[in-house]
C-alpha cells in the first residue's frame, strides 16, 4: 500500500500565507500600530521592517495589508523591488494595482495619473527588498512616492543600516518607525512547524514526530523559509519511498537540497557587479581593503560597465560577506586596511 504524508501540499508552498503567524504577534501590533492613524484619515506612519531573511517579513507585511484590504476603505499596495528596480517599474506596478491605465512612457504622465487616483485617499504602499535597489534610486522612489498622497511606507530590508542613511531631502519628510524581525529560536521554529501541520493540515497525522520537527528547527537555524522547506523536501522523500513516517534521514536529505536551492537562488539574484567582485576575488589569494575598489573599477571599464560609487561597492562587499561568499581579515600590518577572501 503506498503512504501518505502530505495531506496539503499547497500549505508548503512558499507563496502560501498562513491565517495566522505565530511568534510575530509583536512584529504584528507595531506594524498595525503604524499604520492606524489612517482610522482617523491621517497618513500613517512610515516603517522599516528589517531582519534576516526567513524571519516572517513579507509573509506578515501581506498579512496586515490584506486585513487592510477588507477591513478599511484604505488602498493598499505591494511592490517587490528586487523584480523592480526601477521608480518606473514601480509606478506601473502601482498603477496596476491602482487599476490606472497608462500607456505614455512619461514620468510624469505616470505620476499625474496616480495622484489623481490616489487623491484624498489614505493609502499604505509596501515595497519589499528595497535594500536591493540603488541608492540613487531609492532616494526618488520614497520622494516621489511621499508626493502621491496620503501615503504610509513599509519598506522591507535585510539590513536596517541602509535605509536610515539616506538623502536629507527624504529624512526629513520620513519618519520611520523601525520594527525589527530577529532570527527565530528553535521552539519557536517548532511552532512554526507545527501550526504548519496541525492547524493548516500540511500532513496526515503520525506521520512525524516531535523528534523530528527539533531536528528541523536545529538545522533550519532561525530561518523558517529553511524550516518549512526542509520539512517539505523531507515528507516528499518519505512518501516517494513510500515510508509511512519522515524518518531522520529523509530530515539530512531535504536538508541538503534545500541548502542547495538557497545557494542557486542567492547566486541568480546577484546583480553583474557582485558577480564581477566575486571573479575578481577568485582570481587572487586575497585582496586588500585599499585596493579593492581601483581593482574593480579597472575590471568594470574593461568589461564595458559602469562602475558604481564606492558606497555602493561597499554595500555589494556586506552582501557578499553575508551570503558567506567573501570573508574578511585583518591584515598583519598597522592602520585599518583589511583582506577580502573569496570562500
Ligand atoms: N511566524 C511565522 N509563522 C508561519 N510561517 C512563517 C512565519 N514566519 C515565516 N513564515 C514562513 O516562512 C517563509 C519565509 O517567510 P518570509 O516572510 O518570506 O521571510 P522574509 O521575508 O523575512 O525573508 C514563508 O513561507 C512564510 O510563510
Ligand atoms: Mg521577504
């Protein structure tokens, strides 16, 4: 007979937004906090929502703007940055969902046919991996979204560093409330897995144990895109050796295609110039903190790129070292000059 574990496998599915979140009930009254004030028909506040990835930002930031879209006669937006990354993207994204027809290619058209929807309406706008746009670019897509209307920004990013050093011109009509989204502990993993089970019914029941949730929580390390995707790949494994329970080896092989996944999916969204500054790197042992930047200047121009400023390559070295591409050492001589390593 064969086995059956996955009752729901729509519930693993990384779009699927559970009826409730778990473990962010802070994150959740912060963020709803923030944007109350359009209860009394004034612009809500902005916010930042940063953290690691896996930590609950898009899923929860979706979750209050759809209890928006029913509750209040608010308009609400979501823009993903990292697919758009350009203002005009985001304008015809917003148009879109603003359901503004515009075929002119303008600006300006675009902007005059948003404010004229968006007028006297309180509207929250959420752009996702804004850390992913250029910092030029940010700086016009907040100034000229600020300009639309009553309008309340989430912005969604890893780092929060980014966002808090941007141009006078929009700090000072900003105000971000910055809420923050820390790695999540094992128990609250194991939670996460189990509300995942039990009360969205991803699995039949005995068809895991608790065991085997920890094991998950343990490897997933505080990242619940991680936890629920090896717990996926784990229960496809069981069932198509036709086991009638996940065992612990089935737990290291999803484990290990979900590293893998992560791996591929990071590299395809490197921009060209962290590719060009991991090649760089490749190509010698190490390269110093003060070279570094005139190193890939050369190889920008000969490779007929346009090199981006300093602030910018600094910003492309902290991805890389984050994503455990580069690491960092300091150099056995006197002053502050460090050595990049590829890994
Ligand atoms: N508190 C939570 N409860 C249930 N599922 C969660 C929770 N936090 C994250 N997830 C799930 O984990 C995955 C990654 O979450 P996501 O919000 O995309 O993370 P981030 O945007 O911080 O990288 C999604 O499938 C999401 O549904
Ligand atoms: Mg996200």
């Amino acid at each position: 007979m064969s086995a059956e574990i996955i009752a729901d496998p729509d519930v693993l599915e990384e779009e699927y937004i559970p009826p409730s979140l778990p473990c962010r009930d802070s994150q959740r009254i912060k963020l709803v906090y923030c944007l109350s004030p359009f209860k009394h028909r004034i612009r809500p506040y902005d916010c930042l929502c940063h953290g690691p990835p896996g930590t609950g930002k898009t899923a929860l930031v979706k979750y209050v703007l759809d209890q928006i879209r029913e509750n209040t006669t608010a308009l609400s937006f979501y823009v993903n940055c990292w697919e758009n990354r350009t203002l005009n993207l985001i304008l015809e994204r917003l148009a879109e969902q603003a359901s503004v027809v515009i075929s002119e290619v303008s600006y300006s058209v675009k902007i005059a046919r948003l404010k004229k929807k968006l007028k006297n309406k309180i509207c929250v706008i959420a752009l996702d991996e804004v850390d992913k746009l250029d910092r030029k670019d940010l700086n016009d897509v907040l100034y000229v979204l600020k300009e639309l209307g009553k309008v309340g920004i989430v912005c969604i990013s890893n780092t929060r560093k980014y966002v808090i050093t941007l141009d006078p011109r929009i700090t000072s009509r900003l105000n971000f409330r910055s809420i923050n989204f820390p790695r999540y502990s094992d128990d609250e993993l194991l939670i996460i897995l189990k509300h995942r089970i039990e009360n969205c019914r991803a699995l039949y029941p005995n068809t895991y144990s608790k065991k085997i949730l920890e094991k998950i929580a343990e490897l997933a390390a505080g990242d619940a895109r991680v936890a629920i995707q090896t717990l996926r790949s784990a229960a496809y494994n069981a069932e198509r050796a036709k086991k009638s329970k996940i065992m612990e080896t089935d737990v290291d092989k999803g484990y290990e295609a979900v590293k893998e996944i992560k791996r591929k999916y990071e590299l395809e969204r490197l921009t060209p110039h962290h590719k060009l500054i991991i090649g760089i790197l490749k190509k010698r042992k190490e390269i110093s903190s003060t070279d570094f930047y005139n190193l890939y200047k050369r190889e920008a121009d000969k490779q007929g790129m346009l090199a981006k400023s300093r602030r910018s390559f600094n910003n492309y070295l902290a991805d890389l070292i984050e994503l455990n591409y580069i690491k960092i050492e300091r150099a056995k001589v006197r002053g502050n000059v460090r050595l990049f390593k590829a890994i």
